[in-house]
C-alpha cells in the first residue's frame, strides 16, 4: 500500500480511455460484446472483482456457435454450491476495448448470471471506480497510465 | 530526396542537433522515421488485446436505453429471454436460442440478449 509521501512521492494520477456512467443500482453491469469467429452477441455483464473468471449464460456460447461441452470442464464454486463450466477463447468488447480471453460458460442452462471477472478481463484493464457517482474509468492495461 | 520541415519542426531539429544529441540533422531525420515506422509495424503485429472496439462502444451508447426498457418492462417478461435493440424490443421468449434468431431474422444482428430472472430483483451476494 502506498501513501502520499510514503514512498517519497504521491501516488500516481491514472489515465483512462473511457468514461462510463452505469445506471443499476444491484450492480455495475456493462455492455458486453462477445465474439467467437466471426458470430457476435451481445448481452450485460456484472463486474465482480470477486470471480476468478468471467462467466457466461449457456446460450450466448451456442448464440455464437461454441459446442459448450468442447472445452476444458472447470468446477465453479459458489456461496450457494457450484456449477460445472467450460473454458473456450473468445474475443469481449466492453467499453470500445477488445481483448482474447478465455471465459467460462455454464453447464446448465439455469445459471441465470454473466460476470466479467478477474482471469480474462480485470487482469487486462485498468479500472477506476466512483459508486457514488455510478461513474466507471476504464482503460487496456497496455494504454499509458500515468499523466 | 528533398524534404521540407515545417518551420517548427525545423528549429527542433537544429537545436537537437546544435545540443550534440545527434551528429547531423540526416542523423536525426533517419533515426526518426526509422522509430516511426519500425513502432508503426510493432502496432501491426501486436496481438487483438487492447484494440479498440467501435462497435461495443455503440452497445455502450444503446445501454440506457435497452437498461430503462428492462427496468419498465422486468415483470411482464419474467422467466423469458428478451431480445432488444436500442431500448426497442425486437422478440422474446422462452427458448433463448429461438428468441435470438427471431431477432436476426428481424435484420437485428446481433440483438442484445436478456434473460430476465427473479434473482434480478433481490440483492446479489457476488460469488
């Protein structure tokens, strides 16, 4: 942890690409463009920086033409249980920033929840958040960060 | 070759020059444009990670509006898929898969899929 003075200079002023103003109150959900070839669907996400991966609904894979069960099985686990996924490589565009990553999608078609998470995409963005304000900052991780 | 240098972008050459740092104003020329394109075929290899995305950026403007269309209209839509289009709703249904492709076949390509849920309405505890 670092402290204004602390280590002999204030902590850094970031820089973002984008500004976004969400507006629901149970959580910060963001536009999310999912590709896989050259298929796209769109649908909300909730960030969690919580989740150790971005998980998705069943049917945004099979929107895109992904066999769900073709990829690597991963036990997910939750407060209330688990649920079994799959990992497949797919292209997400949050905010106009694209990015590879390897997602999860539910086994089941009952798990009702699609979260952005830490492996994927968290670990490639630079975030700033103001809840107060519903204001999110975002930026890739490989944009210039200091000003 | 002749170049001509902008007046402004002349006088930094010559004091660059003038200062040691390169040996002739060709020095510096040549070691410019080669940064320049050398960084510009560096950007064309570089991985997808990070490029930028217009068309989620337009997802992100349609946001609100698709957002207030599901606040409205959550409890006459529960336990379906929705599919929607700039706050407008295009199909919906049960069966996700047959709500997306009615929406495709509407020439909305790709709509934004919903599944509205009771869970929506109670507070989420995360993972």
């Amino acid at each position: 942890m670092r402290f204004p003075g602390a280590a002999g200079r204030l902590v850094p002023k970031l820089n973002f690409r984008v500004e976004y103003q969400y507006k629901d109150e149970r959580g910060i959900l963001l536009p999310v463009a999912l590709r896989y070839a050259d298929r796209e669907t769109d649908f909300f996400a909730r960030v969690d920086t919580g989740a150790s991966f971005c998980i998705f609904q069943r049917l945004h894979a099979e929107t895109v033409g992904i066999v769900v069960e073709s990829g690597v099985p991963t036990r997910i686990s939750t407060v209330t249980g688990g649920f079994v996924a799959y990992a497949h490589q797919v292209a997400l565009g949050v905010l106009g920033i694209e990015v590879e990553a390897t997602v999860y999608f539910a086994e089941d078609h009952a798990m009702p929840r699609d979260v952005l998470g830490q492996t994927g995409w968290l670990d490639r963005m630079r975030l700033g958040l103001v809840d107060h304000d519903r204001q999110l900052y975002l930026s890739h991780y490989d944009d210039a960060a200091e000003e | 070759m002749d170049v001509t240098l902008q007046p402004e972008i002349e006088r930094m050459v010559l004091d660059r020059v003038q200062s040691g740092e390169y040996s002739s104003t060709s020095d510096l020329v040549n070691t410019a444009v080669k940064n320049l394109l050398e960084d510009e075929h560096a950007a064309m290899l570089m991985p997808e990670s990070g490029k930028p995305d217009l068309k989620s950026l337009e997802l992100a403007k349609d946001a609100p509006a698709n957002l207030e269309w599901l606040h409205r209209n959550r409890a006459a839509y529960m336990g379906e898929w929705v599919a929607l289009h700039k706050g407008r709703l295009i199909a919906h249904g049960t069966n996700g898969l047959d709500v997306f492709h009615a929406a495709q076949s509407q020439g909305i390509n790709p709509p934004l899929m919903h599944h509205i849920v009771p869970e929506d309405a109670v507070s989420w505890g995360g993972w």
